[in-house]
C-alpha cells in the first residue's frame, strides 16, 4: 500500500553479496495485472482492493517460499501471470546483481561506498546548481482535479518555495482524503512533484539522494497527497499524476521556459477488462492509453504519450490476444491538440467491441458461442477540465468514454454484453503560445498530416490552406492574420 501508492505494485527486494557480504541492495518494482479484490475505482477502503502482502521473504538462503506464492495465487485472477511475473522480477534483481559484481571485480573495488558517496555528491551540486537559476521567491497554484461520474471535485492547493538552491513544497490547504480509490500516498506525491523540479531543470542527471536533497516537501497527514490507512488507494494516478502538472503551474512565471502545457495522458488512461472464453474460461487484462502531451516553448506536444508517468500505450495484439475483445479502432483525432505558438500533442480514439449479439450473420460468435458480459474498469480522467494551454495556447480537447455511442460512468464498472462497442476517447495536450505566432508552415504540414482541419487552420490559427491542394495560400494568410 506504501510502497509505489496501491497493491498491485509488488516489489522484490534483493541483496547483493560480494566476497561474503553485502555490498548492496537492487529492487524491482512490477505493476501486476491483477491483485485480487474489486477493480473499480470506488472501493471505500484498501481491503475491497486486493491482497495486502507485507513485508516477508520470498527466497529463504536460495528456496522459494511455496506457501507464500501457493497463497497468493489462490488470491488472484491471473495466477499463471503472476507467476511468471514474480520470477521475471527475481532474474531482474539477479542480472543486475551479477552486473555491480562484474563492475566490482573489473574495477578492483571491495565497497560501493566511496563510489556512491561520489555520485551522489556530484548529482547535489549539479541539481543545486540547476535550482539556482530559478529567481527566488514563493510560487502559489490552486488546481481542480475532477471527480469521476458524481463524485465531487478535488481542490489542490501548493505553494513552491524557492530559497537559494533549495525548493519546499507546501500542500496546505489540499483536500482531505476522499472515501474511493484515488488517494495517495506520501512518497508517491512526492515522487511527481520531484519529477516536475528535475524534468523541467535538471534532467540529464541520474536520480539518486543527490538529487533529492534540495528539494523537500510539506503534505498534511489525512489530505488527498498524504492518506493514511486504510485509505483506497488503487486509481491512485487519477490525482498523483496531476501532481507534476500542478508543480509546473506554479512555476510557470519564473521558469516559462522550463514547463509543458497541460497534457491528456495526464493521468494515465488504465482500463481494466474481466471476461470469459466461449468454453467459460475467465480472461482478465489491463490496457494503458495515452493522451496528447502539452507543448513547450520549443516543442509541439508528442502524440498519444502517457506523461508523467513512465510507460507506453498497450499495443491492440495485447488485448486481442489476451481476451475475446476485437479493437475495430485505432487512430489520431483531428483538431483534438491545442492551438498554439507550439500545438499541443493530438489525442486517439480506441474503439472495442465485445464480439457476438449480432445475429446470425454474425462471423465471429453466433449466439450459442456468446462469451458472455465483459466488465471494465476505468482509472482515468479529463472528461470534465481539459489539458490547460498556457501563455495565450489553447486547450486540449476532452477525454470522453462512451458505450454504444452513449457517455458512460467512469467511476464504476462498465458491464459490455455481446455485440456492444465501447469508445475510449483521450484528451489532446494543452498548446502554448500565440496560435497567431505559430509558423504557417508547421501549420500546413498540420493539415497534411491530419492533425488539423482546414477549418481549425484558419479559426485557430489564421492559416489558409487551399482545399484542393492543401497547400499553403501565404498572401492569404498574412492577410487574414494582418486583419486580427
């Protein structure tokens, strides 16, 4: 529950000996499919959530504990998954335990200590020299994170203290923990507003207590960033991630040049799917979806990433290999990036049907092979505040979840009968800057590619673009653009 923010984060944690003793320590950190209990987002407390495993030792002196393992796959939907997980996760602490030993041995060291030491040193100085550039001073934001279906919304309130090359960040004042799955723990808050301080500052840096020594932060005990026990925690992204965002909303006027716009893949889109075969074997999956990523002051915003969160969007043969659902689609959504100088990254839309119900005609299941009702989870966001553009950009467009054409509630589960569609829409990045100041030639390519219309080229951006041709009438433009 403390560790990564939310139960299906399992982490394996090893010692490295070398000649005798230990020397070090290496972790992995797996998301796993399934954890046992509920998988909707508005579980009331941790234990609707899944399996609670404490700390205790999965080897003993080299032997698997098979009780222990044995107890949690008689706890989980995806038992074979685990399995194979669990032990990915042990070969992963061992490959990197027999790399620091080779590097040992090739370097003639008996200790990691003086080496460590030395890193971590120079990534401080490095990051403090980083904080220093930022003009001293107190920073406030106040955000609004949505509450999924009826839920209400999430007051978020931050200050950024910067003093020398040292930052404090203070969440007085945020919403008190809520009674469904969005919580978040206190490491897990501070994990993304450190993100935002490196991302935007420091970047190229590795990230070890170096890094982490300037910047330091205040998250009352019993708030929405700082639950306590048993707090549901298991859409935990729907309110953590936002947190880089908030961080980089409060900078923005002493670092413009240093954050993003707001961004759709924030928080990741995660979908969680439970099924069964045709012969009543029960399928269990999971997909993540990204949105359009903000624009920088140098940059449009990258397509369909999922940011600030570290993963990729689930490819379609995942899903359909994994479970009875058929992707019909997948594809960019035109004008869904905001205008600006720099345009926001462009959203997608993903549209799934659960195969049968559909008569006798029907090729893939005829009625007597139905699999059966299909339930699905949502951990997401943005249906209600699109991404923010910032400095004169314009929003992103709307995330939007539909079944059979119809908005659906995101806050529960989602039951799919045979031949229903269900359409996950994500949200486009926030666009910074002038959309005015934006190349007329970036913008034509815009329209070539299918990221903008012809006719957002011209409302959003004063772009003419000739409907036959699709290439740019510059005369027009800088007339229309003169006129503004």
């Amino acid at each position: 529950w403390l560790l990564a923010g939310h139960l299906n984060d399992v982490c394996v944690w090893s010692p490295i000996f070398f000649k005798g003793r230990p020397v070090a320590f290496t972790a992995c950190v797996f998301h796993h499919t399934d954890i046992g209990g509920r998988t909707a987002s508005d579980n009331r407390d941790v234990y609707a959530e899944g399996l609670y495993i404490p700390l205790t030792k999965l080897y003993d002196a080299g032997k698997l504990n098979e009780s222990l393992v044995n107890m949690i796959r008689w706890n989980v939907r995806t038992a074979t998954e685990f399995d194979g997980d669990i032990r990915s996760q042990v070969a992963a602490n061992h490959i990197c335990s027999q790399k620091i030993i080779e590097m040992m041995e090739d370097e003639g060291l008996d200790t990691l200590d003086d080496l460590a030491d030395e890193i971590i040193d120079r990534t401080e100085i490095s990051m403090r020299s980083a904080i220093e550039k930022i003009t001293d001073g107190t920073y406030a934001h106040e955000g609004i994170i949505e509450g999924a279906g009826n839920k209400p919304d999430i007051p978020i309130k931050l200050t950024v203290k910067v003093d020398g090359s040292n930052i404090h960040v203070d969440f007085d004042g945020t919403s008190k923990q809520v009674n469904w799955g969005v919580n978040v723990v206190y490491n897990f808050t501070y994990a993304y507003v450190f993100m935002a301080i490196k991302s935007a500052f420091d970047p190229g840096i590795p990230i070890n207590e170096g890094a982490i020594r300037p910047i330091t932060m205040t998250a009352p005990e019993g708030t929405i960033v700082n639950c306590t026990f048993p707090a549901a925690v298991a859409a935990r992204m729907v309110v953590g991630h936002f947190m880089t965002e908030m961080v980089f909303n409060a900078l923005a006027k002493a670092a413009p040049d240093n954050i993003i716009a707001g961004s759709g893949g924030t928080p990741a889109q995660t979908n969680i799917f439970h099924g069964s075969f045709a012969n009543g074997k029960p399928w269990h999956t999971m997909i993540i979806r990204g949105g359009g990523m903000g624009a920088s002051s140098r940059f449009d915003g990258h397509h369909c990433a999922i940011f600030p969160a570290n993963g990729a969007n689930t490819p379609v043969e995942i899903l359909e290999s994994d479970t009875t659902m058929i992707v019909e689609s997948r594809g960019l959504i035109e004008d869904s990036g905001g205008p600006g100088k720099q345009r926001g990254g462009i959203g997608r839309q993903m549209i799934i049907r659960s195969p049968g119900g559909e008569g006798k005609d029907s090729e893939d299941s005829p009625s007597e092979n139905d699999p059966g009702t299909t339930s699905i989870a949502v951990q997401a966001g943005r249906y209600i505040y699109p991404p923010d553009g910032i400095f004169g950009g314009k929003d992103g467009s709307l995330a939007k979840y539909l079944k059979n054409g119809e908005n659906a509630d995101p806050s529960g589960l989602t039951f799919c009968d045979p031949g229903d569609r269900i359409s996950f829409i994500s949200a486009g990045g926030g666009g910074y800057g002038d959309p005015f100041e934006r190349d007329p030639e970036a913008v034509e390519r815009d329209v070539q590619y299918g990221y903008v219309s012809i006719e957002k080229a011209k409302q959003d951006y004063g772009v003419i673009i000739d409907p036959d041709s699709l290439a740019l009438d510059l005369e027009a433009t800088q007339k229309l653009r003169g006129n503004k």
